[in-house]
C-alpha cells in the first residue's frame, strides 16, 4: 500500500465528492456493475486524479466508500438514535431501524463493500471494529439515560445489554439479506427491548 498524500482543503473536498459520487454509483449498479471510469464519468474526474487521491486504485476507492457508509449507518438512525431515553423514544429507534433496512430489501452496500474488500482485510477490519464500538457506546449510552429516568431496570448492565442488543440486529440483518424478509431483524429487536421495559 502506497502512502497516503497529505491533502489541501481543496484536495479533501475533491476527494469527499469522489467517495460520495462512487457511493451513490454503487448503491444504483452494485459493485461488479461499477469500474473506475464509471467513477471517473459521474464525478468528472480523469483517470489521474483517481489515482492521485486513491493511489492503490479500486480498493482503496472501495475502501473509502465502505468508511462513508459506515458512517451512514450512524447518521440514518438520527436523531433517534441520540435521543434514546424513554421506552417510547426505543420503540421510535427500533422502527427507524427497520424501515432502513427493509427499504434496502436483500441488498446492503457497507455488507458488499466488505465482502469484495474481505473482512479479514488489514484496513477494513479497524473500520467495522470502530463503528461496532461507536454504534454500542450510543446504545450503551442511551439506557442510561432510560434508566436515570427510571423507565428502564437500574441493576442491567448498559454495556452488556447495548452489546447484545447489536448483536441481534446484526444478526437480523444476516438473514434479512439471505430471505430478503424482516422478521427476523424485527423478532431480534422486539426481544432485545423486552429487557428495556419500563418496571411495574
């Protein structure tokens, strides 16, 4: 791998709209209908710019668009997502959560992205690790806010609880992308929250 070029501000906004137009591009044809002149053509880039602001090519093209739509993952589920504090406000969240995913159907572009990259990839392996992390601390985060206003159980543990809750989406979201149905995803969640419920 190349080492990185250190960018002027003109140089990072040039390379945000690359990654943003290739995101877009392969959200439409998947990654095996997008090459680099596809790229090149819809964001009005030559070749050579390309290859400046990505030097290793394809894959570290591929690479920034998989970090773009892990950030997208976050960003979609707001302002939910950081208003978690009331048992109402999780059920808002879970059905945000479902409405993205059903609305991708048996396609999910951060998933593909990983998969053409390899998850044991040395680059994207960290990438997955950090939003993981950062998607459990919110969770993480917003049951204790649930459970300051006493609306959810104070001796759960947030941590093992946000941690377990993720895990089921993701679990959900596995097989949504194999049967292209929800109801797994929903089951996960519709469980994963019983545990949130306010005490009688």
């Amino acid at each position: 791998m190349r080492t990185a070029r250190k960018l002027t501000p003109k140089g990072v906004a040039t390379r945000e709209r690359i990654v943003q137009g290739a995101a877009e591009l392969l959200r439409e044809r998947g990654i095996e209908g997008t090459t680099l002149d596809d790229v090149g053509r819809v964001t009005r880039t030559s070749r050579s710019q390309l290859f400046h602001y990505f030097p290793d090519g394809r894959n570290a093209l591929l690479l920034a668009v998989a970090e773009h739509e892990a950030d997208r993952v976050i960003e979609d589920q707001q302002p939910y997502l950081g208003q978690l504090s009331t048992f109402r406000s999780w059920l808002d969240w879970r059905d945000v959560v479902v409405e993205r995913y059903r609305a991708l159907g048996d396609t999910c572009p951060l998933g593909a992205l990983l998969q053409q990259l390899g998850r044991d990839d040395p680059a994207s392996r960290p990438m997955v690790r950090t939003m993981m992390a950062n998607w459990a601390a919110a969770l993480a985060d917003g049951i204790r806010r649930t459970q300051a206003l006493g609306e959810a159980p104070a001796d759960l543990d947030a941590d093992q609880a946000a941690t377990a809750l993720l895990a089921g989406l993701q679990g959900g979201v596995v097989l949504m992308l194999s049967t292209g149905e929800t109801k797994h995803l929903e089951a996960a969640l519709d469980l994963g929250l019983r545990q949130l419920r306010p005490p009688d």
